[in-house]
C-alpha cells in the first residue's frame, strides 16, 4: 500500500489547513463563550445556552480528531473490518473538508436515502477513499461548481456515482492534474482490498465521473456495535 | 521539493495518533471543568480555577493547531523568512510528538541557554527539519533511551548537535529502516534552501548524531516581529 501513502498524504497536505480552520471554529466559540460567562451578569437561561454551544464546539472538534485518527490508524492500515453506513463516512469526509470546499466555491452533495443497507469494511479505508475521491474530483471542479455524491442501492448492492459539474462551463478543457494516475490507482487499490470496485469516466460533456460499487453486507436490519 | 514531501507525509503518520492523543487532553479538561461548572454548587475561587484551565487547554489546542499550520501551509512551502529562534522551535516540535514519545519511553531534551541568537529562516521549514530530525533519530532509539537536543552558539553561528543515545545498550545493532536515506536527503535539502547545513554520523558507540549548523542572523538584540 505504498502508493496508498503517498496519495493519501498529498491529499492531506491540500486540506490541511482546512482541517486547521475547521477546528479553529469551535476554539473560537469555546473562548468567547467563557468569557460570556465570565462576566458575571448573564442570566442563568442565557448560561445554559452559552454551556450547551460549548459542549457542541467540544463534541465537533472531538469528531473531527476521530475522522483524523481514523484516517491515520493502524486500525486503517490492519484493515479490520466492521458494518459501516456509506452515507455516514461521507458525511465524516464531507466534515474534514468544509472549509476547503467553502474556500473553492464548490459544493459538495450526499444523496441518500432511507433505507441504505450496511456494507462490510475497513472504515479508515473507506473514509480514505472518500477523501482521495473528493480530492480527484476537486481536480476536475471550477469554482461554483457542484461535486454530487449519489447512493443507489440496488439488489443486494450500492453504487455510488460522484459527478463533478463545471460551474462555468466544461471541465474537459482543463489540463489534468499531475500525479493523477497515482489517485485512481491508489483508490481502485484502496477499494479492491475491501472486495469493492472502483471506475473512473470522463465523458465529453465536461463532467468528471466516480463509480464505487459496494456489494451490500447481510447486516440490513442489524443495529451496529 | 517532492522528497520532501513524501518524507513530511511518513513521518507525519508516525505521529498522528499522537497529535489526536494530545489535543484530546485538552478537551477532555474543558468538558470536565464544565461539567464541574454546571453543577453550581462551586465557590467563585474554585470556578475562577476552572475557567483558567480551560483556558490553558484552549490555548495548547491552539497552539498545536498553529504548529500544524506551519508544518502544512502554504507559507512553508513558499520559504518565506523570519527572524527564529532555535529553542523555540524545537519546543514547539516537542509539542506535537509529545504523547509518540511517552508512549515510547523516549526522552527528549533541549538545551539552550539564554543567549541564543536569532536565525533567519522559514519557519515552518526549520519546524520540518526538527520534526524529520527526531522522526530520523527514534527510529534509531530504543525504549529508554534519550534523544538530546544541544545547542551551541559560537562566533556567528549556532549548532544544533542531537545525539541519540540507547536506553538498553548498543543501537549500532539496530536495523536500519527503510526509507531512512530519503529522510536525511530531505533534511539536507530544507536545510540548504535556507543556508544551512545537515550532516549525519552513526560512530560504532550506538550513537546515532545529527548536526545542523545555522549562521546566525544579525538581529541578536533585536524583538521579534
């Protein structure tokens, strides 16, 4: 998995300071809320709102450090596998990401619905995979344009097709990135050792296209943990 | 600059549980003081602790996500120069792999005495220096053992001589790991974009010694910034 590396931490050194503002946030609203309360005058109604907001900052910047370490176990590189939600770990991916993504003008859709059955795999892997999708579709992506995540379940399995749409116009005219093999490689390895399949596709029409297939683990109904 | 990269990013996933570990420390005292807080039964003397150590938490979290900043922004990577000072670095490098080397019985020292001069350099490069210096140096170091930082200024210029000495006995027995050339060509290479200069022994005593020389800059009795 040494290719996985190397393309795993370029990826990381383009949104980390992403990853830096996206935790600099709730260190903002922890301060200025202590120093609210600190004043002595707030009502008590007014506290527990200050308190409640800081245990949300907390609750956020702890998430985003198990996304991190996730991302960067062992547990990631053993390859141990448990039920995951697809839309979960791009929910997770999507969070590591915000500000980068604010910064690019570029948003970034999950379509999922209800009943998405679970999968089996590695979830530092698949957070991984997520995050290196992402980063080759951000490649592709203008400014103002969209990058659409949607999950199709179907019988007994889940694809999940990820566009990336040029805001201004066709993608196909912009020069790809280098270094880019590394990435579809990386991530069609990445997914392989998890028993799913990746495929890559850009067509004429300016959009950049990501299929993962998932063969849906027998979990449906089972309550996770 | 590609090498250098490519090291940054092992050596980072070296210590990233690290860097999670130590920046859920703090969160784990601000959730705790706030619990203590809420419970309204404390005295303004205890409370006004409290808010003080959430406040020093606050501020290590920052700090380590500056550092982090520093060691993946954009400014590293441009090369722009400051006055620094060496001991501050090194600290702030401590900083970062401080739960890594615990967890490794890994002692690390800094000696510096007061009258260290300036250096001009970038910044978040020196950082990255420190930081593939002792990443070079633990894979050298048994459980145990220390990993000592010496300063010594001397007509115009700074040493930094890092020795690292096995707790347990020899380390010229120790396999050498792989990857450990691209390590010291990076090092070279950061160091020589900015003027200075990285060298490296291994003597037969199971030392391991790393030796950066800085021309010191000409602000000795100048402030910072």
């Amino acid at each position: 998995m040494e290719n996985v590396k190397i393309v795993k931490y370029k990826a990381f050194n383009e949104i980390a300071s992403s990853v830096v503002h996206e935790m600099k946030n709730p260190l903002s609203a922890i301060t200025l809320g202590l120093e609210y309360i600190q004043l002595g005058s707030a009502e008590a109604k007014a506290k527990a709102d200050v308190f409640s907001n800081i245990s949300t900052a907390v609750g956020r910047l702890n998430e985003m450090l198990e996304n991190l370490r996730l991302i960067f176990s062992d547990e990631s590189e053993s390859g141990k596998r448990t039920p995951l939600k697809i839309s979960e770990i791009l929910g997770k991916t999507k969070g590591l990401m915000n500000y980068y993504l604010t910064k690019n003008h570029i948003h970034f859709e999950i379509n999922a619905d209800g009943d998405e059955p679970w999968i089996i795999g590695n979830e530092g892997q698949l957070m991984t995979i997520f995050f290196l999708a992402a980063a080759w579709l951000i490649r592709r992506a203008e400014s103002g344009s969209s990058m659409v995540f949607q999950l199709a379940p179907e019988n007994g399995s889940i694809k999940v097709m990820a566009v990336s749409q040029g805001g201004s116009g066709s993608l196909s005219a912009k020069p790809r990135p280098a270094g880019d093999k590394q990435t579809t490689e990386a991530l069609k390895e990445l997914a392989s050792a998890n028993g799913w399949q990746a495929t890559f596709a850009e067509p004429d029409d300016g959009k950049a296209e990501l299929t993962i297939s998932f063969p849906a683990g027998k979990l449906m109904h089972q309550k996770r943990g």
